[in-house]
C-alpha cells in the first residue's frame, strides 16, 4: 500500500493493519520473559558449580593444612660418636641379614639412651622413642663405615613429647618440651620416613608403606581379574547374545550387581572365597578378587555403553570388506569403545579404592606392621588404614590420619590421570 | 505383476535372484522379485522410499544377515552358487560382493589403512610393498589417488565428503571384487561430488559387474543401462535404461518417471 502525495503533503497510508502476532505488546513480554528465565537458569547453573567448587576446595584446603602436619614429626637430636660406642662390627657382619638384631643384643639400644642421657639430660632421654635405635641400627646396616666416625641422628620423640611440643600434656612435659627446644634439641621436622613404613602402635613411628602397597596390590588384583571380566562379558553381551529372555535377564542381574551394598560383597567373600583359601585371610588376593566383584558390573555396564555408541556405519562397512564378525569386534569395534571402557574401569576403581566396609569382613583390618610382600601376605589398604588410625585414643594420630587422606587421595588423582592419559591416547573422532 | 523388457533374460547373469522375497519380522518388505544382473552394465534400482530397492540391494551380500528381524526367502545365485548355500561362505561373498553405502564411513584409521584393512585381512597382499601397490592401484582407480597422495597417513575422516565417499568406493575395489553394490552413494554429497561419483561409476562399470540405489531419476538416466522401478516391496519395471524413461509399459512406472509421485 503506498501512499500518494497530494500538493506537499503527504498523505498516509490507510490505517495500518492489525499488527502480526507476534509484534504485540504481549509477544514482546513473553520474549522478556524467556530472555530472563534464560538468565536465571544460567545463573543457578553458575551458583551450584560456585558451590560445589568451593565445597572441593574447603575440603581439600583444611585436609592439607590438617595433613601437613602429618607428614612432620617432633624428634630429639642426638649426637653419636660410634668409636665411643662399644659396638663391634664390620663391613659383612652389618651386611648380614641378621644384623640388626646381632646390634640389639650387643646392646646398641642401651648405648643410645646412654648417649641420650649424656647429652639431653635423664628425663628427656626417657622421652626417646623405645624404637629410636632402630633408625641408629638402619644408618649402621647401610653404611658400615660409619663405624670409625661421628653421625647426628634425629630420633623420634615420644608421643607425650611430641604432643607437649603441640602444647597439650602435663605441666612438667610442657616445660621439658620448652627446654629442650629453645635448646634446639628437640623440633619438628620433615619424615620422609613417614612414606616408607608401616603401622605400629605410636604415632610417632607410623608409616603409610604398608598400607599403599597393600592398596597397589590389592588395586592390581582386582583390575587383573575386573576388566578382562568385564570387557569381555560387555563384548560378549552386545555383540554375540541372542537377544531373549535370557539376555534380559543376565542383563537385569548385572545392573542390579551394581547397586548391591558392599558390605554384601564382603560377606561372599568371607563366605566363599575365605573358605575355599583359609589361610589367606587378610591377603591382597582375597581383597581383590573381593572387589573385582564389585567393580565388574561397572565395568560391564559402562563397556555396553561404550560398545552401543560405536557407529552401525563403521560396523557395516567393515562387514561389507568381508570382515569376520570377531575381526569387526577387535579391529573396529573394541579400539573405538576402549575409552568409554576404560572410563567405566576408572570409576569402578576408583570406588573399589575408596572401599573399607568388604574389606573389614575379610580381616583387613588387622594391625599389619610390616608391609606385604605379595598378594598372600596380611595387608591392610589405605582406606582401611584411615578407619584405623581415626579410630585412635592418643592425640598424634589425628594428624596422620589427614595424611594418610592425602596419600590416597594423590593415590587416586594418579591413577585418574593415568586413565585420563590412557583415553586420550586410544580416543578417535569419527 | 512385473513387466519385464525382451531380452533381459541373460544367460551370461552375474546375479540372478528368483522369487526372494524380505520379511522384517512379519512384514514383508519385498514381494516375490526376481531379476537377472548383468556383469556388463551399470543396473539402477530406483524408487520413492521405502519401496525395499536398498533391503533388496541389502540382499546380494547378505547384509540383512546382520539385522536379526530380517528373513530372506528364495533363491540367489553369484556366477550360479547359491549364496545362501553351504559352499558359499559369507565372509567370502562379500569380498566378492563389495557395498559402498548411503552415508560415507570410513574407518577411523589413516587413508592407507582404510585401503589396506581388506587385502590384509584377507591376506592378499602379505608384503608392505604388495600392500603399497594395491593401495595405489585402488585409489586411482577411485581417482583419488592425486588428491591423498601425499597424505596417505592422514586420517581417512578428516578429508571431505566426497572424497571420503570416493575413499570408501576405493576401499571396495581394493580386494578386487566382482560385484560392487552402491547403496545411494551421493546422496549426502553436493553436486560437484556426485558428478565425480558418476563420472568413477562410469569408468569402473565394464570392470565391476554395478548395482546403484537411487532416488535420483536423473541420475539413473545418467549412470546406469538397465534400471530396475521398485514400488511398495514390488519390482514393478525392469529393462534398459532408455525404454523404462522414455517408452515405459507400466503406468505406474510413467507416472513416477513423469514425477506424478515418489
């Protein structure tokens, strides 16, 4: 509709017609509404990541700063002149296996509250940790030269002592704590030895070793025996498996295995694979294959997944070159689903590390001092090893208990990375 | 009823398919079709969808095999075997029978493996160097040779739908069938890259006994000497290209020729 001019003037169009629908007033509040429902999502989206990020960061923040502490120990410094010692020796009577205790019965433990005493004074020689001697035996076995010369030990403190240096204990503790470190013998220092033994029964002397290893070996077990499982039953099941009722139903079943409690799993441990091996109570083995069970589903249901969500085209086109059906599946199939499995693998480990409640059942939880030597040798694992620590009277162990977390939770993060490396490094676009 | 053209018979068949009939669970997708392929010329299968011309393409090399809820009935001959008899294996028939399909899918691997995986798999080529040359000898012959040449080692996804259409035409050829079946080959692809499909069609049709899917008229006109007018699970018209579009017998073949449907 144009408008004609007349003379000059204008004249305009006859009255414009009805607006279209959606250029009325309400159209344009409605459009405002969605743009702020929009906005509004995004924020309470941005909120909850806020939040959950600063949960992960206070958790993490107060375990370190509570860990630290962990990681450190009070110990007495104590100067030995070996000469003056009075043990004999030499270079392949201290390389000996048995040289340690050939030192205690010769009385090097006496020797060192002796040298303690000397230097430190009775009560703070008292103070000595009743193992301290063991490090003196460690320097000794190692280096047998040192023999002829001098060397300053720094022996652990008792847990009184080290608590009195915390500022808790006695009156008379407190004081000897203060004397002795203004004297510069006695302070907190870095136990590297912290991450090379095991449990005992002071808090000054505990060490992680043995329950990481237990861990690393128990972890080995359970990935040797879940994922060949695992991945092999996801194949089987999505490629070969009629599909029926009995399909369905072993389906069914693995989906519910997955949600089973694992306390239950703990019990078919202790109930089937603890009394077909008595004698391997408390193994990594038996822990393993314990929660290899657990794991498995996870494994299965993930690598399903995984296997679904290969294309029908790759599939089909590798049928059509006349690839057999278990050349489709190991050249085509499996390389291209391998990442989503070996997600599916991490999550299901990472849940078997965290586990205590089966492991309780299958005597875990006993005190281990000395690290496993194999699967079939007693162990303890991280997790277990926190329970047991938190569960102590004595004041020392709250701090090795934060660093015990932090040693599994590194422990985690590696073995998250390796499997984020992994995926990367197999994972293919299509 | 079919209507087929004199002198379609052949005695020289390459594939020759009796009464089959498709069933997808218990509806029957195509209807009692027989036909003689000829090694010698492009054959088009066209229709408006859903008219079985892919399920009965499907049917050659036995990729209904792999979809559960399909039965094939009837009888079907390469050279005069019975491909669903015991001396027939299937492995064997599709390396005989090669498919180019619908969406290009090449494998995720470099250009020179997506080549490679058939004669390896079938160990027709036991050497490296046997290997390069069938690698060359294939991707020329797809006419891509010029293009990949010196990108052998990428990967077969990252290069252009055409060309990987072509790939995926050149991994066929490289365990030197006898029959290649195209399912619909260009039509995800653009113009330019449909054209080089059928100038490729063109050149390897003498060599390769060929079998096309289209739903493109124009392009059966262009590529193929015997079409074959499927609708509704039925083979309505078979006979040389140029009869079935210019002097069809069949009403509803001329009425689809003519676009009154499809």
């Amino acid at each position: 509709m144009s408008s004609i001019p007349v003379g000059d003037t204008i004249v305009p169009a006859a009255a414009a017609q009805p607006l279209g629908p959606t250029r009325t007033d309400a159209f344009e509040k409605r459009l405002a509404k969605r743009y702020r429902d929009e906005r509004n999502f995004r924020l309470l989206g941005l909120g909850a990541v806020t939040f959950s990020v600063a949960v992960l960061v206070f958790l993490l923040g107060n375990m370190l700063i509570n860990g630290i502490g962990g990681f450190q120990r009070a110990e007495l410094e104590v100067n030995i002149d070996f000469a003056a010692l009075g043990v004999e020796g030499d270079a392949t009577s201290l390389s000996a296996p048995t040289a340690v205790q050939t030192l205690e019965m010769q009385g090097l433990p006496d020797a060192v509250t002796a040298i303690a005493e000397e230097q430190l004074g009775k009560d703070a020689a008292a103070q000595i940790s009743p193992e301290g001697w063991r490090d003196v035996a460690a320097a000794l076995t190692s280096d047998p030269s040192l023999l002829t010369s001098k060397k300053v030990f720094h022996i652990a403190a008792s847990s009184e002592l080290a608590s009195a240096l915390q500022g808790e204990g006695s009156p008379e503790m407190l004081a000897l704590a203060k004397k002795l470190s203004d004297q510069g013998k006695l302070a907190r220092n870095w136990d590297w030895g912290f991450l090379s033994r095991s449990d005992a029964t002071s808090p000054q002397a505990v060490g992680i070793w043995g329950a990481l290893k237990g861990s690393m070996l128990t972890m080995l077990v359970t990935l040797v025996l879940a994922f060949p499982v695992g991945v092999l039953s996801a194949l089987y099941l999505e490629e070969y498996a009629p599909r029926g009722r009995w399909t369905d139903i072993i389906e069914v079943s693995i989906s519910n295995l997955a949600a089973v409690p694992s306390i239950i799993f703990g019990l078919l441990g202790l109930s089937i694979f603890l009394a077909a091996f008595p004698d391997l109570r408390s193994a990594p083995l038996i822990g393993g294959m314990t929660l290899a069970l657990m794991t498995m589903p996870v494994i299965v249901i993930t690598g399903r997944n995984a296997i679904k969500a290969v294309p029908p085209s790759i599939r089909d086109g590798a049928l059509a070159i006349g690839a057999s059906p278990v050349q489709v599946v190991f050249h085509h199939v499996l390389p291209l689903a391998l990442p989503g499995m070996l997600t599916g693998t991490i999550i299901g480990m990472a849940r078997a590390l965290g586990e205590t409640a089966p492991l309780l059942l299958i005597g875990m939880r006993a005190f281990v001092a000395t690290p496993p030597d194999g699967f079939t040798s007693p162990a303890t694992v991280l997790p277990m090893q926190i329970f047991l620590w938190s569960d102590e009277v004595d004041r020392g162990f709250v701090e090795r208990t934060s660093a015990a977390i932090i040693v599994l939770l590194v422990f985690l993060l590696a073995m998250n990375g390796l499997a984020i490396y992994l995926r990367n490094k197999f994972e293919k676009r299509w | 009823m079919t209507v087929i053209h004199p002198n379609m018979a052949d005695e020289t068949a390459k594939i020759r398919a009796r009464d089959v009939c498709v069933f997808y669970g218990e509806k029957k997708a195509i209807d009692n079709v027989s036909i003689d392929i000829s090694p010698n010329y492009v054959t088009a299968f066209i229709g408006p969808s859903g008219c079985g011309k892919s399920t009965f393409l499907r049917c050659f090399n036995r990729m209904n095999d792999t979809i559960g809820a399909a039965k094939v009935t009837g009888l079907i001959e390469l050279d005069g075997e019975d491909i669903h008899g015991n001396r027939m294996d299937v492995v064997q028939l599709r390396a005989r029978v090669g498919m180019v399909f619908q969406k290009p899918n090449p494998f995720p691997k470099s250009i020179y493996e997506n080549i490679a995986y058939g004669p390896k798999i079938h160990g027709l080529a036991e050497k490296k160097a046997d290997l390069d040359v069938v690698v060359e000898r294939s991707l020329t012959r797809a006419g891509l040779w010029d293009e990949v040449k010196d990108r052998l080692e990428d990967s077969g996804t990252a290069l252009s739908g055409g060309q990987q259409q072509r790939l995926c035409i050149a991994r066929a050829i490289a365990v030197d069938p006898e029959v290649i079946l195209m399912d619909e080959p260009a039509s995800a692809l653009d113009p330019i890259a449909t054209a080089k499909i059928e100038e490729l069609i063109d050149d390897l049709s003498g060599r390769y006994a060929i079998v096309i899917v289209t739903h493109s008229m124009q392009q059966a006109a262009r590529v193929s000497q015997r079409t074959a007018f499927f609708h509704l699970g039925k083979m309505v018209e078979y006979g040389p290209t140029s009869e079935i579009f210019t002097n069809p017998i069949e009403e509803r073949t001329k009425d689809y020729i003519t676009g009154r449907y499809g």
